[in-house]
C-alpha cells in the first residue's frame, strides 16, 4: 500500500457536520465549524527505519486512517523499526490508544520494532491508562 507523503487530512465543504468522509485511504478528519484539517501525517523513510508523524487530533474519525497508514509501513520490505513521533499530537481517544496496540502487535508478530514519541498530553494519557510498558516511549 502506497500512501502519498506528507498527505493532509481535510474536510470537504459539502459534508455532513456529523461524518467523516471517506477516500481511497480511510476517513478524514473533519471540523465542521473551521473547515480546517484536524490531523496531518508525514512518512519518513531512511533504510530500515520509519518515521510517521502525526500532528493534530485524532479520535474516531482518524483511527481507521492512522491504521492503515501504520499497517502500510510495517509491510515494507526490510522495514526494522517504526518510529510513531506523536509529539505535535494535542488528543487522542480510546479508539487509538487500540490502534496503537493493534499496530504494536502487528510490529512484534512481524519482529519489527515499534515506538511512540508521545506529546506531554499523550503520554499522560500512554502512563494512565498503564501501557507505557507496551509503547517503550521514545524521547526525541
């Protein structure tokens, strides 16, 4: 799965306040008063590492994207480390905190190595909910 880099995530003035829209890479994010992008991401790839960055909101609508995008990365060929640099992230929900784990287990049934560099606000919500453990926080 090729996904374009450095992809924004933006509304469609045409849509319901309500939904998220949907495209050939999963849903995107949508505010309904701003009309602006609630997440972007960027990929970084240099030999056997990955960096995704991910900036913004990210809940329900963006979950099943993120996913996607994470899943893509761990199918690279001679891929040995993902890197999720979450720091310019200002929320997140339970539903990604479950993609985050799905996304883990993914790495390690593919023995690849997989760590999160939280913002403040995610990793308060990474140690609450006590998978710190899980995500080996990365500081950068």
């Amino acid at each position: 799965m090729n996904l374009p880099q450095g992809r924004s995530c933006r509304s469609r003035a045409a849509a319901p306040p309500a939904l998220a829209e949907q495209d050939a890479h999963g849903f995107l994010g949508y505010d309904p008063l701003m009309q602006a992008p609630l997440w972007q991401h960027r990929v970084d790839r240099a030999g056997a590492a990955s960096t995704v960055t991910l900036s913004g909101e990210l809940d329900l609508s963006a979950s099943r994207a993120v996913q996607g995008l994470l899943a893509g990365e761990l199918r690279q060929a001679g891929l040995a480390r993902l890197l999720v640099d979450m720091s310019a992230v200002t929320f997140i929900d339970s539903t990604v905190l479950g993609m985050l784990v799905y996304a883990h287990n993914a790495a390690q049934d593919a023995g690849r190595q997989f760590t999160v560099a939280p913002s403040e606000r995610v990793r308060r919500i990474i140690e609450i909910t006590g998978l710190s453990y899980l995500f080996a926080p990365a500081d950068r």
